[in-house]
C-alpha cells in the first residue's frame, strides 16, 4: 500500500511493503500466515527488525508473544509506573486480508517513530507487542498466545492442541526452535503492562455507514463468543452399492447441526458460522464415517449464545454425535474510563462494540487496562482478502494512536 498523503510518514509505506508478500497467495491475493510456519517465522524476523533499528529492546515472553521496548519496563514498574503497551498479531486466518492484525502492529511502530520526530519523551516506557497466534488458524483456540500469557487457557492444554496433520503445538513449537516446556503463564511480562492499547482495522461498517467522515472509533466491548467441535459417527461403505436404508451416514448428522445453528442463531439473536469441516475418509464415493466441523457462535448476550449452543447439541445428541467447547470467552468490556478519555481526546469519536475476538479482549479479561482503536474499513468485510482501509484512514490511525500514547505515557 502506497500513503497517498504528502505527510504519510515514509515508515508506514516501507514497513507495508516490506510485510506486503509474506504468505500471499498471488491468486487469490490472501494471507496464510499460521503460527509456528516459515512465514510466521519470517513476520517475527521482521518484528525483531524493525524493533531493533529504532533501538528498542526485544524480550519475548514464555509464550513466544514478542515484545519491543522504548524505556526499561522493569524500572518504571518498581517505580508505580508501568508501561503502556501498544501492537496486534501478525498471523492470519486462511486466506485472510492484509490488515487485520498487521495494521495494528504497523501503526504501532509508526506512531512511535512520530513521538520521537515530534522530540516526544515518555515518562513511562512504551512497549510494542506481536501476540502469536491470535487467529488459532492452525490450532483451533484463538488468542492462544494471550490465552497462555495471562493463564487464561493452561501450557498443558495448549501444548496438546494439534493441527489439521495432527502436529501438536508442543511438537509445532520444538520444530521452531523453541522449548514446550517453557510454555505457560508469565505474570512478569503482563505486570508490565499498565495500559494495553490495539489498533484494528474495523470487522464491520459502523464507521463507514455515519454520514460524517469518521476515519477511527474506540472500542466499547467484544462479545461473548466461542468455539465448539462437532463430531457426527458413521461408517464408511460404496456410495453406489450401498442401500440408502442400510448407510450410517456420519453427515446427515453434522448437516442438521448446520441447519440448527442457522435456525437457532436467527431465534435467539446470535449469530452462528460453520466454517471449517473435516470428512473421512473423504472420497466423492465413500459414505463419510466421520465428520468434524467447528461451530463458531456469538452474540450481544451470554445467554442467548449458550442457548444456540444447547439447540445444536441437542440436534446433534439425536444422532449419536458430540459437541465439545474448545473455547469460550465471556462478555468483555473494556475499561470505559480509557475508552471515554481517548474518545475526548481524540474529539468525541465514536465508542463501537464489536463481534469480534481480540488478544486485546484476553488483557481486559486479566484486569489490564485496555482499549481498542478501529479503522474504518469501506466495505467492512474481513477475514477474507476483499478486506481493506485507505490509506488516508491508515496515517489517521497513526495519528490517533500516537496521539492516545502522547496522553498515557506523557505523565
Ligand atoms: C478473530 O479474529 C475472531 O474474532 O475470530
Ligand atoms: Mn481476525
Ligand atoms: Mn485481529
Ligand atoms: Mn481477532
């Protein structure tokens, strides 16, 4: 993406293009950026990279989340003034969008670079995070690497996760270079944190629908929202020679988990995806033995989303199948004194909620002050390669965040 600004700081453009390739399908032009890859190895090349050319010091935590410091965290923390911290991830969901995740780390590093050409000295340290793993693209948990900083998901459970070739993160994590056995909570790195602060590019349209021109909203609170496996039984058999009276089918099951989490999603105001399925054996002419699918299902209230939960595995108990969570996380709201502070200062932006899952909603859920900027994204679409912001909106969330870092760090 070329900044189509004059004052577009040069850092911004030379970071996205330097990003612009790793784990691009030249086809569709969307990203495969998975944890613990040769491409996730390459955007953490280039995180240190970029830390280490502006001097900042990089730690990385017990997990493998990346860390760039400007001041010493430790210091300030003894001294009552612990940093505040700023960044996203760098991973992304099958054939995701350019900009969620690495928007937030981009801009990070960018308006750090414009504190210091304004001659800007902190009083308290500011810290530039790359969570690892935050889509679960790979593993199935998403916001695995805030999950096991803040002792919110345990190194057991996540070490035991495994791929879709059945490598576990534990074997995924050796074969990286980095010790399984490190894995686990690290209350030292999440002390240091006084505020944390994510820029995002939006995952809807309410900037874009106000009739004023609205570049950049705070964020208000995430859903409640989890991840279910369904799993449907059958057995496998000719799919010409078998009568249709004589088949265990594993996908009528898992088709009318399907339906009902449609049905129940609209009856009680959710809404509920099925986006990833595994069949076996898997021919065109073999009946499916076995289907495993992962149901993915959110909404404004708790309740509503464990009642689509329950309407599904009863469908799902009618034939025989399971329904097991892999992951829930409650309603979070983020600190609404931060919120309505950067919203003033930024000139009475909007405050937005938003259906999406964020390592800056694990923080708020480990009671670290935390706050959300978004970008306003034209369409809203994301989680797909369609997803976009301008340019102009890029520099403008710069400008946002540099401006709420000048505020918190400023004394
Ligand atoms: C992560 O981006 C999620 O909300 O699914
Ligand atoms: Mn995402
Ligand atoms: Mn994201
Ligand atoms: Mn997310």
């Amino acid at each position: 993406m070329t900044p189509r600004t004059e004052e577009a700081p040069v850092t911004f453009s030379a970071m996205w293009r330097d990003l612009t390739p790793v784990g691009r399908d030249g086809k569709s032009g969307g990203y495969h950026r998975f944890a613990w890859t040769r491409e996730d190895h390459t955007l953490r090349e280039w995180f240190e990279g970029e830390a280490r050319r502006r001097g900042l010091d990089v730690t990385v935590d017990r997990v493998g989340n990346q860390w760039a410091w400007w001041g010493d965290p430790d210091g300030a923390l003894a001294a009552g003034r612990p940093g505040i911290v700023t960044g996203s991830h760098l991973d992304s969901v099958p054939d995701g969008g350019a900009f969620d995740g690495p928007l937030g780390v981009v801009s990070a590093f960018a308006a750090l670079d414009a504190l210091r050409d304004r001659g800007f000295e902190p009083d308290r340290p500011i810290g530039i995070v790359n969570f690892v793993d935050e889509e679960g693209a790979r593993f199935g948990v998403a916001c695995a690497g805030s999950r096991v900083l803040t002792g919110a998901m345990t190194a057991d459970r996540a070490r035991s996760l495994t791929d879709s070739d059945g490598l576990s993160m534990a074997e995924a994590l050796t074969a990286a270079g980095r010790s399984a056995e490190d894995l686990g909570p690290d209350s030292e790195t999440v002390r240091r944190i006084g505020t944390f602060v994510e820029l995002h590019v939006e995952q809807g349209r309410h900037l874009s629908a106000l009739d004023e021109n609205v570049p950049v909203a705070v964020g208000s609170d995430i859903w409640p929202h989890g991840r279910w496996r369904i799993r449907t039984l059958g057995e496998a058999n000719h799919a010409g020679t078998t009568r249709l009276e004589d088949r265990e089918d594993a996908m009528l099951g898992f088709a009318a988990a399907v339906i009902a989490a449609r049905r129940a999603a609209e009856s009680h105001g959710c809404v509920a995806t099925v986006g990833k399925v595994a069949v076996t054996p898997g021919g065109v002419n073999a009946i499916p033995s076995e289907v495993t699918g992962w149901l993915d299902a959110r909404g404004a209230d708790e309740a509503a989303v464990r009642a689509v939960v329950a309407d599904v595995t009863e469908v799902v108990d009618d034939f025989g199948g399971l329904v097991v969570e892999d992951s829930w996380t409650g309603s979070t709201p983020f600190d609404p004194g931060l919120a309505r502070r950067i919203a003033t200062r930024l000139g009475g932006i909007p405050v937005i909620g938003t259906g999406a899952g964020h390592d800056a909603g694990i923080l708020a859920n480990a009671g670290v002050p935390t706050a959300m900027l978004f970008v306003r994204n034209p369409t809203g679409i994301s989680h797909s390669p369609e997803e976009f912001a301008t340019s102009e909106d890029c520099l403008a969330g710069v400008d946002a965040l540099a401006s709420v870092l000048t505020d918190l760090a400023g004394g």
